[in-house]
C-alpha cells in the first residue's frame, strides 16, 4: 500500500525498537505529506483494508500465529475510530476487540497482568486492545493513589514499583511473541491543542454528545504528567519483539493509514500461504468428490422448477 515514499518514511519514523534511543523530541507531530490529501488518503486506507482483510484470511487458514495490536492514547486521540475504520473490512470472526475499563472487584483480586493474559488473542485471530496493561504504568502513575485498590501491600509501593513493572511488561510481550504472538503498541500522539478542538466537539455537536466525559476533561488538568508517563513507558518496553509505533495522531486518515499499513507489513513478514491438507484429509476429499458425483441427477428434468417445466410444457 504505503506507495509514497514520505508515507514510507514517515512509517520508518514513527516506530521505534529500541526504547534507549527513544528521543521523544525527534518525533515531531507531522501531519502533512506532500502531494497526498485526505481524499488520496481515504482511497489508499481502502486498499489498505482489503489487502488487511486477505492476510488475515491467511492468519486464520494457517491457525498458528497470532497478532497482538495494542491502540493507546490521551483522551480523545482516536482509538474507537482506529477500530472502526481499520477493522472495517475483516472478518468479524477473527477478530477480539476488549476494552479495558477501570478493573472491578475480580480483577482487582488478581495481579494487574491477569486479566490481559487472558484477552491475549488465540492462534490465528487478531487481537485488538482498546487501552490495555499500559494503563498500570500511566494511568496508575500519575494517579498513584490507585495502587491502594489493587491491594499492593504497602511495603511494595515504593518507587521502584515502575522499574518493576516495565520489566514485567517486557517479560510478558517477551513470552508472547515466543509463543507465535506478534505484538505491535500503537500511540496515538494527539497534541493538546487537537485534544482541545475534540472536547468541544463533543459539547457544541448534538451527534457526539455521548462521547462527553467531565472526567476525561479533568484528566486534561494533568496533561504534562502524562507526556511524561507515556514517554518513560516507551523507553522502557519498546523491543524489536514488542515495538512502538508512535503516530502523528491529529489527522485521523493519515493516522488510520500508518496504523493499518504497520499492520500489514507485520504480517506479510510472516510469510503465510495457504496451507496444503493433510494426506488425509485429501483421501477424504477423494471420496467424498466421488459420492457427490454419483448424486448428479440423471434426468435434467430434476433439476428444472415447476414453474419451469409448466412454461416448457406450454411452447410445445
């Protein structure tokens, strides 16, 4: 898909594989590609779809590897969006979208790991995440008053909480991708400016109404707190076998092309085919042909409608 070679460019630079020489100011909010528009950008988000749609196919009919797309953002940065457009041309039955909400009364009995394990995507399916286990190393940071509710004992709430879970986080992408999951973390980088002409969409647009929350625009008051965190958790978790990919995030299409061209790249690095049956199953294919073409109706007559053979019957 990714035909121009800014966009190419543009996709080099955003991920990030080495979480060490992460520079969060060499990552500028570039929004703009020359000779390519938002129409340009809707036709190539298409073909991106399509091409999304038979690799994943191919994922399914191999039933080995799996992928892993974990969307995170501020407030308003367009993660519902993604899902929607990126998503749209798939099959339904391939993929597991889970939103993670702020944990209840089960989850917050477990270690804060346990409920992503479990959403983690089986083989051949697609994954998506709606925020995910990043949440306990930025939303809990700048709030970490919640470490209170998950019930870590006082004696381990001390700073080197962060450290600790950075490196089981590395750990645990680490094992997944052992295990035939390909794991691609998506930040979706809104400036605060863009965030501010979103919010007051929700307020002055009838139809967004109900995407309005107090709560989010609080959030808001802690803005620099979280550039912060988001900063700190790339560094410390982006692998090769887990990479960021850090998306100017202030125009959707172009953002909806960077996210669904990562993916298919991630994919067609995979190399899949369709796989050939087994000898077996060709021996019953074998038979199975051989009854079917026995049941061909002799009399084609058989095979005719009533309303058919009356309509015959009446030009003889």
């Amino acid at each position: 898909m990714a035909a121009h070679p800014d966009l190419r460019t543009l996709l080099a630079h955003c991920r990030i594989e080495n979480g060490e020489r992460f520079d969060p100011a060499g990552h500028p909010m570039r929004t703009a590609i020359e000779g390519l528009d938002k129409a340009g950008g809707k036709h190539l988000l298409r073909q991106g779809v399509r091409r999304l749609a038979e690799l994943q196919t191919l994922l399914y009919a191999n039933g080995t590897w799996s992928l892993l797309v974990a969307l995170q953002a501020m407030d308003a940065g367009g993660k519902d969006g993604m899902i929607k457009h990126v998503m749209s041309g798939v099959n339904p039955q391939g993929v597991t979208v889970t939103s993670f909400k702020q944990p209840g009364p089960v989850e917050l009995a477990h270690d804060y790991l346990w409920r992503v394990h479990l959403a983690a995507p089986s083989c051949g399916r697609i994954g998506i995440f709606n925020r995910s286990h990043y949440e306990e190393v930025l939303v809990t940071r700048v709030h970490p008053e919640l470490l209170v509710r998950q019930k870590i004992p006082a004696a381990l709430r001390t700073s080197a909480i962060w450290d600790e879970r950075y490196r089981d986080i590395r750990h645990f992408e680490h094992y997944l991708s052992r295990q035939g999951t390909v794991v691609l973390k998506f930040f979706l980088n809104i400036s605060q400016e863009e965030q501010r002409k979103r919010f007051l969409q929700r307020i002055d647009e009838d139809d967004k109404h109900w995407k309005f929350s107090a709560a989010d625009a609080r959030e808001r008051e802690h803005w620099d707190a979280y550039q912060q965190a988001y900063h700190d958790a790339i560094r410390n978790t982006a692998r090769p076998y887990a990479p960021w990919i850090v998306i100017p995030a202030d125009r959707k299409w172009l953002a909806r092309i960077l996210v669904v061209e990562t993916m298919i790249q991630a994919l067609e690095s995979l190399n899949m085919t369709i796989p050939d049956p087994a000898p077996d199953i060709v021996r019953e294919m074998d038979d199975v042909r051989t009854k079917l073409e026995a049941e061909a109706p002799k009399d084609r007559h058989r095979l005719m409608p009533r309303m058919t053979r009356a309509t015959e019957k009446g030009t003889t």
